[in-house]
C-alpha cells in the first residue's frame, strides 16, 4: 500500500542530525512511514496531511494534523521543530513556511522529484519537478550539509534532495552531530 513502504534511504542516512528526542513535522505524511520511523529513534513526531484516511492509521505513533496545506491556511503557524521532513512532495508556495518552521539547530530533510523525471514516468508535470539546483536555492542562509541532484533506479527517477541546518547562535547544536553516524 502506498505510503507505507520503508522510510526514505535519505532520511535514514540523515535522521542521525536531528537532535537526541527532538521534535519532528513529517510533511504530507500520507500514512506515516516517515513518522513511524522517527518516533521508533524516539523523536515526537507531527504529521500534516489533507488524507484523513491516511492519517487515521497514525494513532498512537504521533501528533496528526489534517489540512489542505495547499488551498488552506498553514496549520501550525508559528511552530518550531528540530526537523522537518518532506518527501516526495513539492508545493514552492509552502517552501518559506518549511523552513521558518525550523527551529534554531533545526535540520531540513527534503527529497522529491526533480527535471527529467517525464521522462521515466510520474509525475510529469513541469509543476511537480524540481528545477536544476531549485533546492539549493531554497536553502540560501542555511548550512548544506548534503546536496543530490540525479537519477535513481529501482524504481527508476529523478530526484533533487537536501539536508541542511538553521545553525543556532552559539552554532554548537548543529556541528556536534554532522558527523556522527
């Protein structure tokens, strides 16, 4: 069933980043595989998505919040996480929003389609498809930590993806755990 298959190999790679029990906002979770897998690391997790379906399998693993984040209001204004994940998702209006939901020390996971993915399948549309380099552009003012841009197999696809920091002003949060695996 979709959206229940294992977590991103980037959010595996990187979850380390994210400070010991802090907060999380998994982005159109869908049905939590992200969430769930967080919350096992012991991270409280919160979930927004416009799938009440999807969101009525998460009980107990989290906090879920439905919204139509797209043609609605942000509904966790002025709330702050440790990190924020997104995959396979991408509505550029909402970009601002993502990252000033980081807080100080906070970690941005991001993974999703990128240009040339038409060619390989869905989706398609240039709306959906990340520009060359868009992420990195996204990410101007914090610290990149990791940047992909390419294709991948199984199943075959375009993605663009990044991990980067809101350093904190005494910048010590961030850099204890960059390279810790």
């Amino acid at each position: 069933m979709h959206g229940t298959e294992s977590p991103s190999l980037w959010v595996q790679r990187w979850a380390h980043l994210i400070a010991p029990g802090g907060s999380v906002l998994d982005v159109a979770c869908g049905r939590g595989r992200h969430m769930r897998y967080l919350a096992s690391l012991d991270h409280p997790v919160t979930g927004v998505d416009r799938s009440a379906d999807a969101l009525a399998s998460l009980q107990g693993v989290g906090t879920t919040v439905l919204a139509d984040i797209e043609n609605g209001p942000w509904p966790l204004p002025g709330q702050r996480f440790d990190a924020v994940v997104v995959t396979n998702y991408l509505w550029r209006a909402l970009m601002p929003t993502l990252l000033d939901s980081l807080a100080e020390g906070g970690v941005l996971i991001y993974e999703t389609f990128a240009a040339g993915n038409e060619t390989v399948g869905k989706p398609s549309r240039p709306d959906f498809l990340l520009q060359p380099g868009e992420l990195l552009r996204h990410c101007a003012g914090l610290r990149v930590v990791a940047y992909e841009d390419g294709f991948l197999s199984a199943p075959d696809r375009f993605v663009q993806r990044v991990v980067a920091v809101r350093e904190s002003a005494t910048r010590e949060a961030p850099a204890r755990h960059l390279l810790q695996r």
